[in-house]
C-alpha cells in the first residue's frame, strides 16, 4: 500500500501538469527534486522556479 | 533512572495499571519504558524543557554523573513475529540498544517502535490536540501521523514562494528606476511605442536620420548616427533634468520602508533584550542550516556519528521544535528587511543612472561620492540578510538606512552647477545625445522588463506549485481526517453515550491548519474548550489520540503509554472508557497510570486489569524510588533491614504491606470496615475487621460442609480456622485495643530480637488468606452474599452454603 506521502506526489504532478503556470521542463524537475529523497532546500526550489526572459514591451 | 533507583514489574503481556498518589513514581516508570523502547523521555521534551536533557537528567539524581550506570531493560514480545527480545538501553547512549537476540525482523521492529514517540501519552499531550491554535494542532496532528514530510514539502514550497516574491519585488522596484529614467530623459508621460517613437524621430528629424515607423526588440532608436563616440552620451537638458527627478526622490527617501524600519528596530531591540531568545534564534539558524547539510548519520556540524540518519533529523527537530518564539521574530525580521531591500534597490538603480552622468563628464569626486553610497547601500543591503548583519547594523538603522554620505551633497551641488553651467548644446548635439542616452536607458528598461516579466513568470509558477500543493494535501488530509473524525466521534460516543449519543466532531485542514469543532448537544460545532467540560475535552483528547494511533498503526497498533490521562473523567465514564479499551482495542497492551485509586478498582472491576496486572505505589523516597503496596519481596526487605539492625525500615514495611494485604482482604473477603469518608483507612481500622470476617466465613465453611456430609470440606475449613486462631499475630490484633506495648506503633522501638518473631508471626497470618499452590489471595464470590470461598486455581473452593433444612 502505497504511502500517504507517495499518493499526495502522484496527484501532486497529474494537478500541476493540468497548470498552465508550471510548465513541463520545471515540472520535470521538480518531480527529481521530489524523487530524490532528500529534504528539499528552498534554493533547488528558487532556482527551479526561476524563469528565462520574458517578453519585450509591447 | 529518573526517580527509580531499581525496580522488576512483570506486565504479562496484558493492559496493565499503575496507581499510586502524586509524586510516588507512576511517571517514573512511563519514563523508562518509553526510554527503552524509543530512547526519548517525553517529559524532557517540547514546551518549557529547553534546559533539561536525557543525559543530564535521566539518571536518578544521586548518579547524574554516572549515565552509564542509569539503564532500562524490557523483555518485549512481538505478536506479529511470534518473538520475544530483550532491549538494553543506557542513559550514556540512547541511541545505542542493546538487542538480544540480534534478529534483523526483531532489531526493525525495535526500531519502528522508536520511530513512534507518540505511543506515550500525557495528560499534558492532550492538551497539544485539543486545546490549541489549529495551525499548531495541524503539526502535532501531523507529527503523530508521521506527516512531517508532506508538512516540510509544503513549507519549503512556501518558502520558495516568499523568496521568488521577494525577488519579484526588488526587481519591480528595477524596472520602476529604468523606466521613471526612461520617461524623464524622453519627457513622455507613459512608455507608449508611439510616444517613445515620436520623441526620437522629432530628434531623428533634426538630423536628417528617416523615421521609425516601429519599435521591434531590435530597432535601436540612434540608428544610423555616424559619429556615435566611445564617450559615454552626454545630453545637458537630460542631465538637469535626471539631477531634478533625483533630487525629489531624495527628499522621499526617509519616508520610503519608514514602518519596515521601525519594526526591524523593534524586533531587534526584543533581541538585545532577552539573550535567551537571541541563542535560541542563533541556535535556530545553526540548526536549520546543520538539517539541510545532514548527509548520513554523521552530524554535519560537529561531525559526531549518530546511529541513523533519522535519529540525527529527529534530535535536530525536537530543537527546532523548542524555539517557535524565535521563529516568529525571525520571520517578522526577515520580512520587513526584505521591504527595506526593495527601497533600497530602486534608490541604487537611480543612482546608477547619475552616475552616467558624473562618468560623461569626468566629474570624479561626484563619481567618488556616488560610488561611496552606493557601496554603503550594497553593504546595507549585505546585511539585510543575515540575523548578525541585522543586528550590526540597528545604529545605522536608527539614524536612518538612507543617511547621506558626507560629501554627497557637496559634490552634488557642485556637479549641478557644472552641468547648469556648461554651454548649451548645439540643437544638433543635443539631438545626437539625446539619441544615445534614450537607446541607452530604452536598452536598460527593456533588460529591467525582461527581469520583471521573468519574475512574474516565478511567481506564477512558485505560486502555482505551492497552492497546487496545499490543495492536493488538503484532499488527501481531509480524507486521512475523515476516517479519523469517525473513529473519534464513535470512541467518544462510546464513553459518552449516556448524555452525548449524537455526538458527532469535524477536522478541517486547510494551509497548514486543522480547525477542530465538536457538536455541543447538538446545539451546532464548537470548538472543544468552548462548552465541554474539562472531563469531556480529556476523553476528547484520549479519543483523539486512539483515532490517530489507529490511523497510524492500523491492526499493528500494540503498545501504548497512558500517564494518568482521565483523571478529569468522571466514574461513570471511566467505565465506558475501559469498555472502549477492551471492544476496540483488545489486542493493544496499555500501560495505564493513575493518581486515583477509585479509577485503579475501576479498571479491575470492569475487567480491563487484573490483581496480576496492576500495581499500586504506596509513596516514593529518593533512597529507595518507588515503594509497592504489594512487595512480594516484603520479607526479603525486612530480612535484610533486620540483618543491618534497622529495625524502624523493617518495621515501616511490615506495616506498609499489612496495610495493602488487609485493605485487599477487606475487599477481596467483604469484611464489614467502618466507613471514613476521607479513605484514610489505617491498620487498626482494616486487619481486625478482615481477621473477624475470615473467622466467621471459616465457621461458615465447616458447618456448610458437615450438613451436606462433606468431610473433607469439613476438614479443611477447620484446619484453616484452627490456623488462624492459634496464630500469634492475630492474637495481637486482637490485643491492640488493649495492650499498647504489642501495638504496631511501638514496633519500632522494638529491639531486633523482640521485632524478628513479630514479623514471623504476620507472615505465618498472612499466609493464612493464600492458596498454597497458586499462592493467590483468597476470595468470597459473590461478593455481597457469599455462596463459596476460593482461590485464582480452585485448590481452595470451600461452599458456604448449609444443606436446606
């Protein structure tokens, strides 16, 4: 039987890759960072979130 | 350890009681089993035990400095393995046990069991799940559900999501600098492309440059200026005008982060204060920083090894755990920094744009004086970040975090004057300049939209991944609590079925909190310590706690520790409460302790403990730990007392366990006792009426077996009413009255060889109330109108009942 903690990941990802605001390479890593087994630090999590240049002004 | 100097308690495998009054060593040995099993000691954990430690204080306090020597041994059987294990723990290392036999099923199983701290409860725990604020019920609730995990997954989301806010935030105040920069270069009143395109080719035209007729992210605005120069652009009007706008933000500057600052102060100040608080926030850091670096089982500050990871994660916790103030101002500190760095960061980006200025014009002590603020502001901000840094910098803070560097204004004023001063620009020089400047602040304000829409993107993705988060945990949680609730409400409704049938109970989880409500006579949910009475909200707790174990362990949910944890449950209830314990909880072994001894025969009546599986403590000493009522090494004790001459601790026992065996026998034969309304029974008070009763019972006996022709009932009635009469301590009994000097007063001032027959003569008594093969006490059943005398194995079964006439 699968843990409280396992079951919340799995429907953690399906939710997030129905999100448009995560997209699927930052979902990818989170779910290592997730996988990992290790606590997880705030930085790993900054650096995922963490985003390319946006748009120019229009 | 603890308060026990030495003590063997055989708890059979079966729910077991423990009463005695306060202060005579029940807690004591809820200590050392929760010590054995888990190596924590519940008592010095969690809120107020920040100086206590189990290597200071879990040795009895005459060998503190002996740890090695303070030891706790269980022989522990495991039903789910069919095995039996001895576990061997010292105080000198906790997280070291010594197992026998070294089984690996059996050593996993000792270790599931310390991985659960929770199956101790304390009266005090109870009150961690019901009368709290639901954001701290929601971790204690999580931690007895082995949650923490989901609970810091969300956490460290969140913090990701302050921190890529923040992070918004100051570059927001960026792009606010680059473009307020932008419009007052270009003296446009919005960054519109026709405007910003209008302003440069009203200059373009001038220069006989074509037009632009779009803004793209490749146009540049000064394209196809052919002398554009090495030299930094320098436009005079731009520059009076740059000096202007800077001049008015000076003047807002110390009403910029004015609250941010005072509260920074504030907290600051708290700390300066109370020392206590700033080593907890100090060990705080230190410990939050050692848990993210923990790498295996060594510890990654000291570099100490330590048995498994976990136990170094779980010893970390319970300090993180014992600093929630610190927390708070921490988090109120680095809060309001993070304002004051948004202030200070859009100041910086104005600067930056001056310093162009001081760079065109060569204007070195105006660049010197810009760089020396900016320095000082970079240092600030430095300093923002750190609780030392925060604390360094409170004098700066009170003078104002935005003070002017000495020769700031005199080389601002002075750069002004020059600038003011120098010739008019030609309309065509103006026109190049112009251009240069605007593609050059265009460009920045473009990079500062980038950074900005970026941050936007973080923020809508940390934001995403933390609300997602705590909307799928929330799901999984309220699920989790609706099995608990149920379980909770229907163990409550048990005990309670009397005056609360229809009891029902809510959990809701939402963020990191858990409301709590209970149904108040069916007048609607409140929450537990609205209506209820402190009774009801103690069965709440326990109901709780039996909801969650159950929750946790499922079927595997054997062992638990009850330290005195109804004693506001009244005696009505307490019956319902063991009939809980025993329909659905049969195969749980409970160790069960109370100060009440009404709750104790409670237990033994409703079946929950037996004589064998209970214990009564008569008071405590620090020399000798807990005293038994019932010592069945009593006369080892006396034997040795008398051996050393000390015929008052002889004495003192011998009383102590006559008083236990005759208030037992009083029970156990119905003797007719003087009723005293404080229970203060004494000796004199309980043997003689016990002594009387057994005589009139043995009578009984002999005369209800010579008129059903019974000679071997006969036979044995009588040698046991002989037995007691021709005893000499019941011949004192019944001289105490009368003759003081054999009183059991004056037994210790009795001489060793006067003292030695006495004790003899009581054994050789008591022995009369006891099978001799099962070595039971003897008992009339049914107890209010006796039809027969017996033992625990029916070697003694003598009818009370004559043959009808």
């Amino acid at each position: 039987m699968p843990t409280l903690q396992a079951i919340i990941a799995s429907k953690y990802f399906e939710r997030l890759r129905q999100s448009k605001d995560v997209d699927a390479e930052k979902i990818a890593q989170l779910e290592q960072l997730f996988a990992f087994g290790k606590k997880i630090k705030v930085d790993e999590l900054v650096k995922v979130f963490s985003a390319p240049a946006g748009n120019d002004i229009t | 350890m603890r308060g026990i100097r030495n003590l063997d308690i055989v708890f059979d495998q079966k729910t077991f009681s423990i009463s005695g009054p306060n202060g005579s060593g029940k807690s004591g040995v809820i200590d050392a089993v929760e010590f054995g099993l888990t190596g924590r000691i519940s008592r010095l954990t969690g809120t107020g035990t920040k100086t206590l430690s189990i290597a200071e204080h879990g040795p009895h306090v005459d060998r503190v400095r002996f740890p090695d020597a303070a030891l706790v041994r269980l022989k522990v059987y495991f039903p789910a393995l069919n095995k039996s294990a001895t576990i061997t723990r010292k105080v000198s290392a906790p997280k070291k046990p010594k197992i026998e036999p070294a089984d690996p099923a059996i050593k996993a199983a000792f270790e599931q069991l310390a991985d659960h701290p929770e199956i101790a409860l304390s009266r005090r725990d109870i009150v961690r799940f019901i009368l709290v604020e639901p954001s701290r019920r929601a971790e204690e609730v999580q931690a007895i559900l082995k949650l923490e995990e989901i609970g810091e997954k969300r956490a460290v989301l969140n913090s990701a999501q302050n921190r890529v806010n923040a992070q918004k935030r100051t570059v927001e105040a960026q792009f606010h600098a680059a473009r307020s920069s932008l419009l007052t270069h270009m003296q446009i009143p919005s960054v519109k492309i026709d405007d910003l395109l209008a302003a440069a080719n009203a200059r373009r035209k001038l220069l006989g440059l074509s037009p632009l007729d779009q803004l793209t992210p490749d146009t540049r605005l000064d394209a196809g200026l052919t002398s554009i120069s090495s030299e930094p652009a320098f436009n005079k009007q731009s520059a009076l005008r740059d000096l202007a706008a800077m001049a008015e933000t000076r003047k807002q500057l110390p009403e910029l982060a004015k609250d941010a600052v005072t509260a920074l102060l504030a907290a600051i100040n708290t700390l300066a204060e109370d020392p206590a608080l700033l080593t907890s926030l100090r060990r705080r850091s230190l410990v939050e920083q050692g848990m993210e670096l923990i790498d295996g089982a060594h510890c990654p500050l000291c570099d100490s090894p330590w048995e498994s990871e976990r136990h170094l994660r779980d010893h970390l916790a319970i300090k993180l755990e014992k600093s929630n103030e610190a927390q708070r101002l921490q988090r109120d500190l680095f809060t309001n920094a993070s304002l004051l760095d948004q202030a200070a960061s859009g100041w910086l980006s104005q600067l930056t744009t001056i310093r162009r200025l001081a760079a065109a014009l060569k204007d070195e002590a105006f660049g010197a004086a810009i760089d020396q603020w900016t320095r000082q502001l970079a240092a600030l901000q430095g300093n923002l970040r750190s609780l030392d840094g925060l604390r360094g910098i409170s004098g700066r803070l009170a003078s104002g975090w935005h003070v002017v560097p000495q020769s700031f204004d005199e080389a601002t004023t002075s750069f002004a004057k020059m600038v003011a001063e120098l010739p008019d620009q030609t309309a065509t020089v103006d026109a190049q300049t112009f251009l240069s400047t605007a593609q050059m602040r265009l460009a920045d304000f473009r990079e500062s939209v980038r950074a900005d829409k970026a941050a936007d993107i973080a923020v809508a993705a940390a934001t995403g991944a933390y609300t997602t988060y705590c909307d799928v945990m929330d799901a999984e949680l309220e699920a989790l609590y609706d099995d608990v609730q149920q379980d909770f409400s229907t163990f409550y409704r048990l005990i309670n079925e009397d005056d609360e049938g229809e009891f029902t109970a809510k959990l809701s989880p939402s963020a990191g909190k858990l409301d709590f409500d209970v149904n108040f006579y069916e007048r609607g949910l409140y929450p537990p310590g609205a209506f209820h009475s402190e009774g009801h909200q103690d069965s709440m707790g326990v109901c709780l706690y039996l909801a969650l174990m159950k929750r946790l362990f499922g079927n595997q949910f054997s062992f638990a520790l009850l330290d005195d944890v109804v004693m506001s449950v009244d005696a009505g209830h307490r019956y319902q409460f063991c009939k809980l314990l025993k329909t659905h909880f049969k195969d749980t072994q409970f160790v069960i302790t109370t100060h009440d001894r009404t709750w104790a025969e409670q237990m033994k009546s409703a079946g929950l403990v037996t004589g064998k599986t209970s214990l009564r403590f008569h008071s405590w000493t620090i020399d000798t730990g807990p005293l038994m009522e019932s010592n069945v090494e009593v006369w080892d004790e006396i034997k040795t007392a008398l051996d050393k001459n000390k015929v008052g601790v002889a004495a003192a026992a011998l009383r102590r366990h006559l008083e236990y065996v005759s208030r037992h026998m009083a029970d156990q034969l119905g003797a007719a006792v003087v009723f005293r309304g404080d229970g203060g029974y004494e000796l004199n008070d309980l043997l003689p009426p016990v002594l009387a009763r057994f005589k009139t019972i043995c009578a009984k006996a002999a005369d209800a077996a010579q008129s059903w022709g019974n000679d071997k009932g006969k036979t044995e009635a009588t040698a046991l009413k002989t037995k007691l009469s021709a005893s000499n301590a019941a011949s004192s009994v019944e001289q105490w009255a009368i003759n003081k000097a054999v009183h059991y007063n004056e037994w210790e001032n009795f001489e060793k060889r006067d003292f030695a027959p006495v004790a003899n003569a009581f054994r050789e008594l008591l022995e009369c109330f006891r099978c001799e093969a099962c070595e039971s006490w003897l008992f009339v059943t049914p107890r209010h109108r006796p039809i027969s005398l017996r033992c625990a194995c029916d070697t003694v079964s003598l009818n009370l009942e004559s043959k009808p006439k």
